[in-house]
C-alpha cells in the first residue's frame, strides 16, 4: 500500500506544472555564494508547496467523487429497508 501511495504522489509530483510565477531568476549569482543558494532553496520550496497544495487538491476532489457515489449507493440501501 506504502509503495502505491508513493508511486502515486511521484507520479503527481512529476506530472504537475512546478514551475510558479514568483520564481526568482538566480542566475545572477555566482554558483558557490550563499545569495545563489538561498535563492534555489527558495524556489525550490514555493515549488514543493505548490505541488503539496495540487496533490492534497486532487485527493479531495477525488474522494469527493468516490464518496458520493457510495453514499448513493448506501442510500438506495436504506431506502430499500425502510
């Protein structure tokens, strides 16, 4: 189940647009200076919470949809015992 789950999250990782608008251009920084570095982590961050943010998106709308159909199906249930 660990290794589905992880597939999956890679999978979504790779697939989704990473890149945002408020990227910083770094390379106006040498490669080996501390601004450089900052600059990379930073972007690199904005990128991992935006993605974070699309996957926890998508697993809501998609056990949204899941659940309402069971929900319909255990009210069809209900209504047929009652």
């Amino acid at each position: 189940m660990k290794k589905i789950i992880f597939i999956l999250i890679l999978s979504n990782l790779l697939s989704t647009n990473l890149y945002s608008k408020e990227l910083v251009d770094c390379t106006s920084y040498k490669k080996l200076s501390k601004e450089f570095l900052k600059c990379k982590a930073g972007n690199l961050k904005k990128k991992t919470i935006s993605a974070g943010k699309n996957i926890v998106k998508d697993t809501k709308d998609y056990q949204k949809k899941e659940w309402s159909k069971e929900k319909k199906k255990l009210n069809k249930l209900k209504e047929k015992i009652y």
